[in-house]
C-alpha cells in the first residue's frame, strides 16, 4: 500500500506540474495579447480550490487530475458585452491565435530545456559507459568492442554515462546507416570502430538496445553487505541489520551481492539458512524471501539494498557538469534530439515499422512516475523533462481537439484568406475525438498487457 501511495501521488504531482506549464503557456500569452481569461483550470470536474483573482480571472483546482483549460472570452461559446468584445478570443487577428495556441507546446518544451539546464549546472551523475560483456557474434563484436572498452562517443554524440549512450544509440540507430563509434580500451587508447547499419535497421523492434547490440553495462564486485532496510519486510522481519556481510546461504558460500541476490529471487516462500559477519562475531538467522510475481514467475524478495563502498562507486560513477552557458546549449540539443526521436518513432509505428508497445498510457507513465521519484531527485527531475517533450510534440500533432489540430485551422485559414466554415470545423472536432480516444484505449490496453504479463 505505502508503493502504491507513493506511486499516485509522484504521477498526481507530475502532472498536476505538466498540465499547469502547458496551460500557464495558453493563459500568459492570451493576456499579454490582449485576451481577456475567464478560468485557469488544471483538472477537470468539480472544484476542490477556487479563487477569484482581481481582474475576474477563476483559478480552479478541480478533482480529475487528467488534463487541464483556460477558457477565454468567445463570442462563439457564449454572449459578450459589446464593451469587451475587442477582448474575445475569436476577435483576434490570426498570428494572435496562433501565438496563444502554440504557447502551451512550446512552454512544455522550455520547461523541459530548463529542466536539463538546471541538473548540467547543478550536475548530474551516472554510470560510466564501462563495458562488461560482449555477446559473441553480435554487432558489437562484429565492430570489434571489447570487453573493458569505455563508449565515448556514438555518432556526434558524447556518451559520458550509460544514459547518454542508450539514448544515442537509440536515436542513431533508426536510421538505417552505419554508425561510427569512439572507444577508449584498458590501455588508454583511443580507437574509431563501426556499428553495421544494416545490421542495426535488422534489429528486432525492443527498447533493450544494449542487448540487442550484444552489450552489457560492467559492474562492480559488490560484497554482499546490507547497506538498506525496507521496512515491514522479510529481512528486517527476520533481524537483518546494516552493516551485515552474508557469508553463507544454505550452506553455501556466498561471496557477491548478485550470488545473494540470486539464491533470494531462487528460493521464494522457502526457509534460508543465512550466517553472517556482524561486527568481529558470526551468527546465524533463517530468513524466508517473500513470493512476489516475477518475469516467468514467482521470484523471492526479501527487501533489502546493497552497501556500496564509495571508493569502489567512485571508479565505475561520472559526472557531468556545465557552466551557464554551455549546458544552455546542450539542453536545447538534447531536448530537440529527443522532440526529433519521439516524432520518428511515431513515424515508425504508424508505417509498422515500430511495435504499438513503445505506447505508454497512464498506468505506465504512473509506475514510471513512482520509480524515479524513489531512486531520488535527479532522476524525477530527469521524469518530468521526458514527459514535459512528449507532452509538447503531443499537442503538437495536427489532431483536431488538441493545439496541433488547431493550428492546421489556422493554417488553412492563412492560405485560403478566411477561417474554415464551422461545420467543418465541427467535423474535424468529430475525427479528433474518436483519433483520441482511440489512442488512449490503445495505450490503456498496452499497459494492460505489460501489467498481467
């Protein structure tokens, strides 16, 4: 229960964050133009705050955390006094329009570019881009990457951390076209190798790039030391501590974290003999991992995290920091790469290129939400820019009913010299409603699909 709480109120708290950029963008350019704002509504429903501003502008917080409004004045929504009929909505000129329409986009993309500033600055730490393993016969091998290479670089872009070479690899590898790649191996040397592009465009159509590729992060020999606690679970239950050193399970001995780990996820709802280093004494325990669902059954868990030595992170961790200026620049680029990809793999689904699992609906984008906000700020931070582009490059579509649809009014409008009648405006409302609800039900089914299996 405490995850799923923790969970909803991460997705409640992200977009509650999202919906307000995006409406904020729509409301501050309409009153900077001249457009008088009747309501400023993140949530549909009912009202649970309410606040009348000064000007007459209500500020809503409603019940339904799933989207958000600012209603303007409009002649073609209801009555307006002649005295503020200049103030309307429908009155403005087209680049007016098309200015309010677009600003809530473009907010969500700034919001994002802000996002990713602000961690360059501040500084963000990943994972060196270290390699662990390389599968035989894979692309990787074929390119001639071995193990304890470091990535540097794929294509133009830098990989200083894992992250950042998953999402180059992933942005370059959809184009079909070899892919050069910048190692540096165990002795320090530097080395210009190549990816085949018709072996990455032959790919399988899986989010797990590395392993496609026949990468694997390397990782660090970790001891099998307790560094954290879940409260309320088996191993806190059975009298587990921090700072204890699991020598043996079963009798068997036990001499790294993944060996510990993998006799706890083997042995689920079955009683561990453990024996442990606590202090400069040796004791024994029995400890019982608890049955949870696993990718091909049930697994054990016993909710307790590693102990990390810092010098030993510290070998295996980068990190990246940019002044002002710099990192200004590397958010935009990273956030118009990410725009550009988002778009290309939409391009790809709709031509069946692309599998419909690359959909994230709500339940999704919730766990998502929740797991990011667990592992700690940055990597929210990280969250919240993501879904801030996809928010953007969303609305963006040319659909009716959303700010793309609007703009492709608009657009017309601007080419044929007068708006388009409103029964085709209405029309085109009709297509976009049953366009979007048959999105929303794809991607509802999706994360149907990935919850049950």
């Amino acid at each position: 229960m405490p995850d799923l709480l923790h969970t909803l109120l991460s997705f409640i708290v992200a977009l509650g964050v999202l919906i307000a950029v995006h409406e904020f963008g729509h409301f501050w350019v309409a009153r900077r133009l001249g457009v008088k704002v009747l309501r400023f509504s993140i949530g549909f429903g009912r009202p649970l705050l309410r606040r009348v501003g000064r000007d007459g502008t209500e500020y809503v917080l409603a019940g339904i955390p799933l989207g958000g409004y600012v209603k303007m004045l409009d002649e073609r929504e209801e009555a307006v006094d002649p005295a503020e009929a200049h103030l309307a909505f429908n009155r403005q000129v087209l680049w007016k329009r098309t200015a309010i329409v677009l600003a809530g986009p473009l907010f969500n993309l700034a919001f994002a570019i802000l996002l990713y500033w602000g961690l360059l600055v501040v500084g963000e730490t990943g994972s060196r881009a270290l390699i662990g393993a390389v599968t035989p016969d894979s692309l990787a091998a074929e390119a001639g990457i071995q193990v304890g290479d470091e990535l540097l670089q794929i294509g133009d872009r830098p990989t200083p951390t894992w992250e950042a070479a998953v999402f180059a690899l992933m942005a370059e590898s959809l184009d079909g076209e070899d892919l050069p790649v910048r190692v540096r191996d165990r002795d320090g040397d530097e080395q210009r190798l190549v990816l085949s592009g018709p072996g990455l465009a032959a790919l399988p159509d899986d989010p797990a790039i590395l392993t496609q590729i026949g990468l694997s992060p390397a990782q660090p020999p970790l001891p099998p030391r307790i560094g954290t606690l879940v409260a309320g679970e088996a191993a806190e239950e059975a009298g587990l501590r921090p700072g204890d050193l699991v020598l043996s399970v079963a009798g068997e001995p036990v001499a790294t974290w993944d060996e510990w780990v993998k006799q706890v996820r083997d042995h689920p709802g079955q009683s561990l003999a453990l024996r442990l280093a606590r202090g400069d004494e040796e004791l024994e325990l029995d400890l019982t991992p608890r049955p949870v669902p696993g990718p091909s059954g049930e697994i054990g868990r016993v909710g307790a995290g590693v102990e990390v030595p810092e010098a030993l992170l510290a070998e295996y961790r980068a990190e990246v920091r940019l002044g002002p200026l710099d990192a200004a620049r590397v958010a935009v680029a990273k956030t118009l790469d990410m725009s550009w990809l988002m778009l290309k793999v939409m391009g790809r689904m709709l031509t069946g290129q692309a599998s419909v699992e690359n959909l994230s609906g709500p339940i999704s984008i919730a766990e998502s939400a929740g797991r990011s906000a667990s592992h700690g700020v940055d990597y929210f931070i990280k969250f919240l820019a993501v879904v801030s582009i996809s928010l953007g490059v969303l609305n963006l579509l040319p659909i009716p009913l959303l700010d793309g649809g609007h703009l492709l009014f608009y657009l017309v409008e601007a080419v044929k010299g007068s708006p388009l009648s409103e029964s085709l405006q209405m029309l085109g409302q009709r297509i976009g409603v049953v366009l979007i609800a048959a999105l929303m039900s794809l991607a509802f089914y999706v994360d149907l699909q990935r919850l049950f299996n």
